[in-house]
C-alpha cells in the first residue's frame, strides 16, 4: 500500500503549540522586527515564515496566499487595529 502523500496540510490541527508560546513569539517577532527595521538574525520579516508557520502550529490555519500572509504580517506589526 503507497504510503500517504506528505503536504502542509498533512495532520493540521489546531493547538499544536499552547496560546502562550503562540504570543510569545508573535511579540519576539514584532519586538525585533521594530528594534531592527524590519529584520532580525533570520533574515527580512517581509520574506520571513516563522508568522504563517506560528498561526498553522497554533490556530490550525494554513496561510498560503500572499495576501493573507501580508493581511496577518501588517496585524503584527501594528499597522491594522482589528486581528484576522
């Protein structure tokens, strides 16, 4: 029997890390973006993943349009008052 194709949305489920690591890193994200003009030691928060892998790991929710992911980015970084 083949074994199952292995995708992103393979076994995607919410929780997968607890609220508080969740916003704890979204803040490190936001904290060291503003401090670093919008970079950090892993490179430009324009390119970056770590947003999209966070929501997926904690909300169960797979960003993969460019538009969500700059919808939930500008969020973070302050430039919009209510969450996606």
């Amino acid at each position: 029997m083949p074994a199952k194709k292995l995708t992103c949305k393979t076994g995607l489920k919410k929780n997968v890390i607890k609220k508080d690591v969740f916003e704890r890193e979204l803040a490190l994200c936001k904290k060291l973006s503003k401090e670093n003009g919008g970079k950090c030691g892993w490179g430009t928060c324009s390119k970056c993943g770590v947003v999209p892998l966070l929501y997926k790991l904690h909300k169960g929710i797979l960003l993969e349009k460019p538009a969500e992911i700059k919808k939930v980015k500008k969020f973070l970084y302050g430039h919009k008052k209510n969450q996606p």
